[in-house]
C-alpha cells in the first residue's frame, strides 16, 4: 500500500487497473462526443432497453444510433444495464396499453406462456400477439418521458464531469 497527497492509502493495482480499464472505457464512451450526445446516447439506451419485445433491443439501438448518430457504446451499454428492469415492465407495458386502447386484460402467466411454446408455438404467437402490441402502445407512451428524464438527470452530471481537470499521466510515489 502507498500514501497518496491526502493521506489515504490506496492499492497501487487498483491505480493501475484504473489506468488500464478506467481510461480506455471512458475514451470509447465518449470518442469525442460532447456531453449533449452522450446524454442523449444513454437516455435512448434506457428506453429503448425497456422495448416490450423481448430479443429487438439491439437491434433497435443500433438503428437509433445510426440515425441520430449517437455514440454506440453508450447506447449499447445502457440497453443492456436495462434487461433486468425490462422482464417485469413487459406485463406494466401491456396493461397500459391495454387501458389506452379500452381492450380487456389478456390473462397470461410466464409459466403458461412457456408451455404453451414447447406444444405450440404458432398458437402463442397467435394467442399472445396481440398482447405484444398492446406492450409496444404502452412503451411508446412512457418512453418519451424515460427518455426526458434520463437525459436532464444526466447531462449536468456529465456537463461536470467534462468540466473536471484529467488526472496527470503517471504521479509520483510519495514516500515516508
């Protein structure tokens, strides 16, 4: 363990894997972008991680980024941050849509719609298509306010941490 100027011990790897990760990271997410991109980069990558079709979100990010040329790291990083968020919103995204479209609710289970996909999967698509798109009415609903939020959340935070001088390439060890 080493003393930094504040005293406090650190672990010289923990300074090199900062130098050898940290950086390196933080030159893809940005590649130049300003602080305005990468917001928006990220925002989009939120609400599109949280598209109720399970499997397209890739896919959809690459296209948003390609169009609005967006920075696809971050896009890409935050889409995949929202898969354990976007399993239980697809039931939230269904029944909002459901209420705009003044549509009864479709009852279905994960364990119903998994047996019913081993004995018959043209009848789930058939039973449960419906439902995806009621999903998708949902998603488009709330997206646009995901996406607002997330980036005036993050772009005073980013628009600071651009602002923040860079660390010197290499410090000196201090010693006692």
């Amino acid at each position: 363990m080493t003393q930094t100027a504040d005293d406090k011990p650190t672990a010289t790897g923990e300074r090199s894997l900062r130098r050898r990760l940290g950086r390196p990271l933080k030159a893809l997410l940005t590649q130049g972008h300003t602080p305005e991109k990468i917001a928006l980069s990220v925002a989009f990558g939120i609400a599109l991680g949280l598209f109720p079709i399970f499997g397209t979100t890739t896919l959809l990010c690459v296209v948003v980024a390609v169009v609005l040329r967006l920075n696809h790291p971050a896009i890409q990083v935050a889409n995949q941050l929202m898969y354990l968020v976007q399993l239980p919103l697809i039931v939230v995204f269904i029944r909002i849509g459901e209420s705009l479209l003044g549509v009864a609710p479709i009852p279905f289970s994960a364990t119903l719609m998994a047996a019913e996909l081993r004995a018959n999967p043209s009848s789930l698509v058939q039973r449960f298509g419906m439902a995806g798109l009621h999903g998708i009415v949902g998603w488009a609903v709330v997206a646009p306010v995901v996406v607002g939020l997330a980036y005036a959340i993050l772009l005073p935070l980013l628009r600071m941490a651009s602002r923040r001088p860079h660390a010197p390439a290499s410090q000196p060890a201090t010693g006692a």
